[in-house]
C-alpha cells in the first residue's frame, strides 16, 4: 500500500451532538494517521456500541463495528490475524464499552498484542439516558445514583499498566492531543488511552468542570516487545466442505431472487439451502441468506436465495422475482415488505389487497408444516422450469434427512399444474 497519507475523514457529517467530545476527538484520530503517516487504508478501526460505533462512516479506513463490550476483542484477533506491524488496528469504545469488556482490554494488554485501544470515557452512558458506568467518578454518581457515590470507579489506566500494556495514559480532552495520540499508534504492543471528555447530553457539559475531579492526564510507559503469535501452516476451512458438481443444465439467464417465508422450525432455511445448492449443480451462481428472531424456533423464518447466471456481487434483495409464503409467522413479515411482485401462497392463508399476483395452493395440507417450504420451491420448480427438479431431488438425496425431503418433493407432483 502507498504510504502517500490521504484524510481519514469522510465528507459525512458528524452524528454526534453539539459539545460532545466525540468532534474533536475523531478529527484528532485523524490527524494523528496523517501525522503518523498512516495512509487510511492500512487501518483498520473497531468500534464499539454506544455513541462511539457512529463514528464508522465518518472514516475513510477498514471498520468494523462490534457488540457492546467486545470491540477490544475482535480487534485482538484482528491483529493477531494481521501480524503486520505496517497495518494498525484501532478499537474504540466508551467508558460503557470498556467495562462490559474489561477482560477483553486486560487481556489484549495481558498479552501485549500490537493494537492501540481508545476509551472515550464520558462518564456516562450517553446513549441510553446516562446512566453510571464503572469508569464514572464519585461527583458523577453522586449527581446520577447517590447512593453509590462511594463505591470507587476502575482506574483503566493503571489496570492496563498493571497488566501489562506497553503504553496506558490518559488525557482530558482539551486542546490538541494529536501527538499524544501518535506515540500511542506508533507503540509496538498493546496501547491503551483513556480520553476523558465531554457528554453535553447527559453527563458533564463542559472540560471546565471536569477539571475539579480527580482526573490527570498520565503516561505510562513500557520495554514489553509486543507479543507475536507464531504462524503455522493449516487446513483451509474450505477444504472440509463438499464440492458441488454440474451435473444439470439451467434455462435462466441472468439473476432471479426469491424470498421463502415462513415459520421457525418449519424447513424454510433447509429449503432454501436445497435450491441454493441445486442451483449451483445447475451452473448457476447462487446466494443464500437466512433471518430469523433470537428467539430460535419460534416466531418467523425468512430465506433469500439468488440465483444468476452471472457473478452476484450484491446479495441483498429489495423486491423479489417471486415469493414463497407457507405460514402466517412468514405472511406478517412479508405484507409491508413486497410492493410488486408474484406470490406463491399456502392455501390456508388469506391476502386480498395483496400487491401482485397471487397463485395458492395446499403446501401445508399436501407435506404438512414442516415440509410446506420444500413442497412449494418444488413445485415452483416444475412450473417455472429455470432449473430442473432433479436438481433439487440431487441435493435432498445427499442431505442426512434424504429420504424425508424426496418424500416431499414427490408430493409436490399431486398439485394442479405439477
């Protein structure tokens, strides 16, 4: 990569509110890169939830943005997966973030992995209403939960010293601090600032009146060489999964997407994957995506298969060539969702203002509820011939349920137009 040093920064303007620190402290971020000549795109930033994970589309570098605590972690595995001291992986988080994850952060340091880690430590929790969190100060409790006041907040710098980090400080958020910033960057091994600042909304509105707390700015400094897991030769994941061979001859030129909908336990993503795989032993390009509630089994199940002659270089699905629907759980979440398209509806299901053509048959009378989701992708199948149904049979009969799933699919055969 060219080490000619470009803005970090997007033309997208700043999310967070007026007078928060996360301002001046995202555009010292950037500052530092350039200082540092960093060029954007050797970085990589983790972000964390909360006010600090807004700060993704604002940066012209690699992001990825984590759940709440574990931003620490996932940029530990990055580095370690890097290994490349050219490249330098940044996570942020607030004061919230760090003490969810404080194991995380301990062990990065614990470990001394080359990584810089920065706690925007606003006292608070801004984005849910500003509660306290571990890092806030006694005068912060004693305004927001007083009756915790005297129990002492986690000092982050010194248990980051204590573990083992190369480089702990702090600094209160005022001026420029860019070249405080670069030191930490360019520390081999773990670095860890705590940026104290600002949260007009909920917590301390001013630097002023941070001042009178028992906050320092503070460095500490260590010779740790920063720790490099040794690398080895392995297996690919990849190598483990079954090829699919082209044994069929698809009639589809170009990209048809359809959505399955149903309920959770139901076979809808086993159906999808079926088709998906046919469509592949086809000589098609094929795409799968499966959303469902946390909740798993029960509820709805949604699958998005793709299928296209070309490459498909964007899976996501707006407006469907075709819709599958073979349950209520899948018939609510699809009524605000298609605008113009052609449904495929269990018979047992009512849509009159539906926005497109509906065809409807007994998928759930015919293979009952767990096999409706098939019975229809099968039949759909023999309608529309894009691929042939030995395709489908192909792929069931490799899957450990095969004779359940051929079972099926010969049941499609009994609807009208099969």
């Amino acid at each position: 990569m060219s080490t000619k040093t470009t803005n970090l920064l997007t033309d997208m303007k700043m999310p967070f509110c007026p007078g928060c620190g996360y301002h001046l402290s995202t555009r010292v971020l950037a500052r530092a890169i350039e200082k540092a000549g960093i060029h954007p795109l050797d970085v990589v930033v983790v972000s964390d939830i909360g006010c600090c994970g807004l700060i993704d589309g604002l940066l012209r570098a690699h992001t990825v943005h984590g759940l709440h605590g574990r931003a620490a972690a996932l940029a530990f595995g990055i580095a370690h997966g890097l290994a490349d001291a050219s490249k330098k992986v940044i996570a942020i988080q607030g004061d919230g973030g760090a003490t969810i994850g404080l194991q995380h952060l301990l062990e990065a340091a614990r470990r001394n992995v080359d990584m810089t880690l920065l706690v925007h430590n606003n006292m608070v929790y801004g984005m849910t209403g500003g509660q306290v969190s571990g890092l806030s100060p006694e005068p912060v409790k004693d305004r927001k939960m007083p009756d915790e006041k005297d129990i002492p907040p986690f000092d982050v710098v010194e248990l980051a010293r204590a573990a083992g980090a190369a480089y702990s400080g702090r600094i209160i958020e005022r001026g420029d601090y860019t070249d405080v910033l670069v030191e930490a960057i360019q520390t081999p091994g773990f670095s860890l600032l705590e940026i104290v600042g600002p949260c007009p909304a909920h917590g301390i509105g001013k630097i002023k009146d941070i001042a009178g707390m028992a906050l320092q700015d503070v460095t500490y400094r260590s010779d740790r060489e920063p720790h490099v897991a040794p690398r080895r030769e392995t297996h690919s994941l990849f190598s483990q999964l079954r090829s699919v061979k082209v044994d069929f001859q698809a009639n589809l030129q170009g990209r048809f997407s359809l959505i399955v909908a149903g309920s959770a336990g139901e076979g809808v993503q086993s159906a999808a994957d079926l088709l998906a795989n046919a469509g592949v032993a086809s000589g098609l390009h094929a795409t799968k995506k499966g959303d469902y509630p946390v909740t798993v089994g029960t509820g709805f199940s949604i699958a998005e298969v793709i299928l296209s002659s070309e490459e498909i270089h964007h899976t996501g699905i707006e407006q469907p060539d075709m819709a599958i629907i073979v349950s209520e759980d899948g018939l609510s979440m699809m009524k605000n969702r298609l605008t113009d398209t052609r449904i495929l509806l269990d018979a047992a299901l009512s849509w009159p203002d539906a926005p497109g053509s509906v065809a409807s048959l007994p998928f759930r009378k015919t293979a009952g509820g767990k096999g409706a989701a098939l019975c229809a992708i099968a039949h759909w199948l023999r309608q529309e011939n894009l691929l042939p149904v030995e395709a489908l049979q192909q792929a069931a009969a490799q899957h450990k349920l095969a004779d359940r799933f051929l079972g099926i699919i010969e049941k499609a055969k009994t609807l009208a137009g099969s």
